[in-house]
C-alpha cells in the first residue's frame, strides 16, 4: 500500500480554510464562522477523490505577529506544514495580497514543499481580476476559487493530482485473505514492544513486505493457519522535543494506518490514565468504521499499584464510551504475557466486522426488539418498523424500513443496536443503521 500524501491548508483566520477543508472532506468535519481564529487545533480527514485518497489537515489562522491563542494556533500551524507534502495557501480575493500574506509566504518557502497558491472568495468570472493582485508574490498559477459555491475546487484537485503520485503501490505479493492489522497509540505506550514480542513468537511464519515510505517494512506472518499482515506504526519519529510535534506525527501516522487496516489495535499504557490524544485516535477510528481491539500494555506494572483489570476496564469505558463494543485485551510486551493471544481477538473482531446475518434470522430479532420497546411515536400515530435487511458487511450495515423514520431519535437507535449485539454478537465492530420511508401501498386517485 502507498503511503497517503498529506495536503494542509494554510492561511490567515478567516480566509475560508474550514469551508474548503469541509468542501472536500464532503461533509461538516470542521466548524465554520466568520469570527476570525474559530480553528485552533489542526483537524485531519482522508479525502477521496476519484480512484486515489489523500490526507488533509485543517490549520488555525497563521498570523506572523501572535500572541497568547493565536500564538498557539500559528504553531499548530507550522507542525503542519512541517508534516505535510503539499500546501495549499488560501488567500482572500478580498483583502488582496497583504503584507501578512508576504510573511506567511516566506515562511512557506523556506520549508521547500510544493505550495499552491489559491484565491477564495471568487464567486464570480466578475471577480476573477481581483487575482491579478496576487502575482505580486512572485508565483507562476493562481488557482481562483470559491468554497462556498464550489468553483475551481474540481481544478485545483486535477491539478494536485498531475503533479503529485496518488498512484497506490501495487504488493502482489500480500495474499488476498490477509487480515490487515494497524497497531496505533500514542508514543511510549509500548507499541515498538509489542511488534517485537509478536514476530518473536515461535508459532508465527513471519515475512516481510515492502510497506509504506515512511514506515519502510510491514510484516507477514501466519497464525493458526490465518494469514495476517501486521501495519507497523511503531516508527513514529520524534522529529523534535516539542511535545506538540511528537502528538502531530502520532496523530497523522495513526491516520494512515487506520486507513490501511481491517482491524486496529488500539494501545493503552496500563498504569497512565486513558488521555484526550488517545480518545481523539479512537474517535478516528470511529469514524473509519474499522474493527478495533483495545490493548493494554504494560500490565506487569501494575503489580505494584492499586489498579485492578476491572477497575482499569471502567476507566477505559468511561473515557471511551463509544467504542464500549471492543474488546479489551491485558497484555506485557516485555514478558510476554497473553501477547499471542491479542490475535484471537483480532480475529475474531475481523469475522464480526465481515459478518452477514440472514434476513429471516434479523426480522425474528427485529420484531421481537420493536416488541420490547416500540419507537417513538408521531402526533399519537404509532412509528411502525415493517422489516429490516443487512446491505453492507465491513462493518455490517443494516437498512430498516418504517413510516416515520424521522421518528427514530438516535436514543431509540442506541437500543435497537444494542439489542442486535445481544442476540448477535458483533463484538468488536461498529454497527450502521440506516432509517427508510416505506412507500405507501395505496395511492390517490
């Protein structure tokens, strides 16, 4: 697999970074206001364009001269420009070329990435002129555009995409039924322990396979007759001291594995607290519906503490609610402790995640859940669930059919996938559910 380029958009506050971010990220990921400096953490997603995906950060305003917050969103910034292959510099058709942007444009070019240069806020060929300006800068194409009524974006991505390989890396040599395991955490956990503990072990064929530019070596390895390719993320470099670049290159690795994976394996520090920077990595992988095991690491360390198995898997939950369907895993990378075992789980977590249920099998459930507890109803007319069918398996993706799925508030949703992981299973996938208006059988006239 190749390695996702990674595009940022950087620019002064309010120049339209976040309208675009979520333009081509296709829904709203980011928040959009007019007050300037509304994005002050980077934001990232994984844009599909055509046949080939790519890696976006959303940025704070860059302002040359900040100060307290604003301060703190330019470095964000610049960790981002220092992670990303490409920069898209937004502009604004209606400030014109402003000394700001001059400095903004300095710092850009010694960083020596390939830099777009792209007016927003061209909402008409009438304002196409007003980018004349911005050939004062020096450079050779300005891409006129606007977020907002989606004019020129559909230019700028062919464009990115001519001058950039967003061609995957073919690996035939990686079988077909392979199980794509990504081991993602934050730095320290343990995770560089982990890889070693598990192509150590005697009962894994272990081979290796050209992976992704960054992370030079995946690896193959064959457990009870399973094959399994093993996405290593324990390369995560510390490219500085500043504790901030270490979370953004955590971050943006954790992304690109995820993206690769069927199967992540979350890695928790056993006697640390679960942290932010660990739940905003599970809600990425939240948001790829991927299969997810939970690992924590270190475990032989808490001989020394309070900290029970139980106690640890109630803070687990408390922090990272959403993902209460995984399974949690205690292991020692560094004894060797149950580390074999983590593979079961994944395993079954992937046949949970590829899993079809029968049709007759999920309108038995069906009826008997809308039995237990019926839907919400509208105006005094009962919401009535006629039938449901599975569409979709990774991650199993179920459609329901009833007369006012507008009805169906996201409570009564949390219980119908809630009863469908008692009577099923499904452990360690998400579950989707998709509401439908069924048409009326009877017609006017």
């Amino acid at each position: 697999m190749s390695d996702l380029p990674v595009l940022a958009i950087v620019g002064r506050p309010n120049v339209g970074k976040s309208t675009l971010f979520n333009r081509l990220v296709k829904r709203r990921a980011a928040i959009v206001d007019d007050t300037p400096g509304v994005t002050r953490d980077r934001n990232y997603a994984v844009v599909n364009y055509g046949e080939y995906e790519f890696l976006l950060i959303d940025t704070g305003g860059f302002e040359p001269e900040a100060t307290g917050i604003m301060k703190q969103m330019r470095q964000q910034s610049s960790l981002a420009v220092e992670e990303a292959d490409i920069i898209i510099f937004l502009l604004d058709v209606k400030d014109g070329w402003t000394v700001d942007d001059e400095e903004i444009y300095r710092y850009l070019v010694k960083s020596e990435k390939k830099i777009y240069f792209v007016v927003n806020k061209v909402d008409s060929e009438k304002q196409d002129q007003g980018i004349y300006d911005f050939y004062e800068s020096g450079c050779e194409t300005i891409f006129p555009i606007s977020t907002q009524h989606n004019r020129g974006v559909e230019d700028l991505l062919d464009a990115i995409n001519q001058a950039t390989p967003l061609i995957p890396i073919k690996q035939d040599d990686i079988p077909a039924s392979s199980i794509k395991i990504a081991l993602i955490g934050q730095p320290n956990v343990g995770k560089s322990s982990l890889v070693n503990a598990i192509l150590q072990e005697e009962r894994m064929v272990v081979d290796e396979a050209a992976g992704t530019t960054r992370d030079p070596v995946d690896n193959q390895f064959i457990y009870k007759n399973q094959n399994f390719l093993l996405i290593d993320t324990a390369g995560i470099r510390r490219k500085g001291k500043v504790n901030q670049k270490i979370e953004t290159y955590s971050i943006v690795s954790a992304l690109r594995s995820i993206e690769r994976s069927d199967v992540v394996l979350l890695v928790i520090e056993g006697t640390a607290p679960v942290t932010t920077q660990t739940a905003r990595i599970a809600g990425y992988i939240c948001d790829r519906n991927k299969a997810v095991v939970l690992v924590v690491n270190k475990w032989d360390l808490a001989k020394d503490s309070q900290v029970t198995q139980k106690k640890k898997k109630e803070e687990v939950f408390e922090k990272l609610s959403f993902i209460d369907y995984a399974s949690v895993i205690f292991v020692s990378a560094k004894t060797g402790i149950k580390v074999i075992n983590i593979f079961d789980l994944a395993n079954t977590a992937y046949k949970q995640w590829s899993r079809r249920i029968q049709t007759s099998d999920l309108n038995t459930v069906l009826e008997l859940i809308v039995t237990k507890h019926s839907p919400p109803a509208k105006a005094g007319r009962p919401t009535r669930i006629y039938y449901g069918n599975q569409v979709v398996v990774s991650p199993p993706t179920f459609v329901f059919m009833a007369n006012n799925p507008e009805k169906i508030n996201s409570s009564y949703e949390r219980y119908v996938v809630n009863q469908l992981r008692y009577h099923f299973g499904f452990e360690g996938t998400p579950l989707k559910i998709i509401w439908r208006k069924r048409a009326s059988k009877f017609r006017k006239g």
